[in-house]
C-alpha cells in the first residue's frame, strides 16, 4: 500500500483569498465612505497597480496633529507609532530628560529643545503626510481579503467592509480633547 502525500489543509485564516477576494469598487466604496470616488480612488491609484510602498502624499495626515489623523482612520498601529516615537526620538537626539512642557521649552537656556522638538514634529508630520495613503491601502486590502474569507452573501459583505472602515470620530474626538486639556494644563502651570 503506497502512502498518499496529502499535504495538510490550512485553517481558513491562512487559505489565500478567492479570486474575488482582492479590492473591488463596491467593497471600496464601502469602506470608504462618500470619499471614495472624490478623493481616495485617485490618491490610491499607485498601490492598486503595484501595492509596494511609493511615497505619495496626504495633506490632512501631514497638517493636522499626524496621531489623530490615522486615529480617526482607524490605522491604530500606524496611530501609536506616530504618537509615541517622536517623544523617543527627541529624547534620543537630545540626550535630555528636561520634561516637553511649554513652560519648560520657552526657558531662554532650553532654545535648543525647542528648536528640536519642532524639528522632531516636522519630520515626522512629513513622514505621515508620505506613508498614510500607503497605510491606509493596505488596511483597505486586508479588510477585503477578510471580508472575502468569511464566505457571506455580497450584502454582508459591504456591511462587515462599511464597520472596518469608515473613520473613528469619537476616539478622535476624545483624543484631541484630552490632548488640548493637557496643553492647557502646562499653560497655566
């Protein structure tokens, strides 16, 4: 009797998607939102090609405090990352352990800390404004690919895509919030 090489069947979560598992418009656009055809579909276009990283630009993960932008949608990895390493990277550059506040900052003898941290919140306002469309694609991708494994009718589909994507406004909201409370703090002393 000969042995039959059967190779082991994978769990569902490691099976490759089906064929209309990849990025569809309809999945798009529900996960999107109305942005979808305005704005996304263009700002995305290189990654739907070829989906390696390609610095393109976003100018609202760029202006606005680059944490809340992937906050608000909901890229939470990209999120902590954007929140927490510009504070290392400061004190790393720096070599101080004098606390960020304003009122130490506007001391004459902490000039330079202020000019640092500035470039520190540059660098890394450039750094978002350049990976977020790339980020936000592959979070796009990987929700697809998601929705495709759970094998549910189309209409299930567009639901489970529409709650996996979209924006956070209440923990964005709640971020920025505490964020301006703690600013006032240091102001007032």
């Amino acid at each position: 009797m000969e042995p039959t090489s059967r190779e082991p069947e994978l769990p569902r979560w490691a099976r490759k998607a089906p064929a209309g598992g990849e990025l569809n418009e309809e999945r798009m656009a529900a996960y999107f939102g109305p942005k979808w055809d305005k704005t996304y579909r263009r700002k995305l276009a290189p990654f739907l090609e070829d989906p390696s990283f390609v610095p393109t630009w976003n100018w609202p993960a760029a202006i606005a405090f680059p944490p809340a932008w992937f906050l608000y949608r909901k890229l939470y990895l990209p999120f902590t990352v954007f929140f927490l390493v510009p504070g290392f990277v400061f004190r790393w550059l720096t070599g101080s352990d004098t606390p960020q506040t304003v009122m130490e900052l506007s001391k004459p003898e902490n000039e330079w800390l202020q000019i640092m941290s500035v470039a520190v919140f540059v660098s890394s306002s450039l750094a978002a404004g350049g990976t977020a469309n790339w980020f936000l694609f592959r979070r796009a991708r990987a929700a697809s690919r998601f929705v495709a494994m759970q094998e549910l009718p189309e209409t299930e589909n567009l639901a489970l895509m529409r709650r996996m994507g979209g924006v956070n406004k209440s923990a964005t909201s709640l971020f920025v919030g505490l964020m301006l409370a703690i600013t006032l703090m240091q102001l007032m002393g």
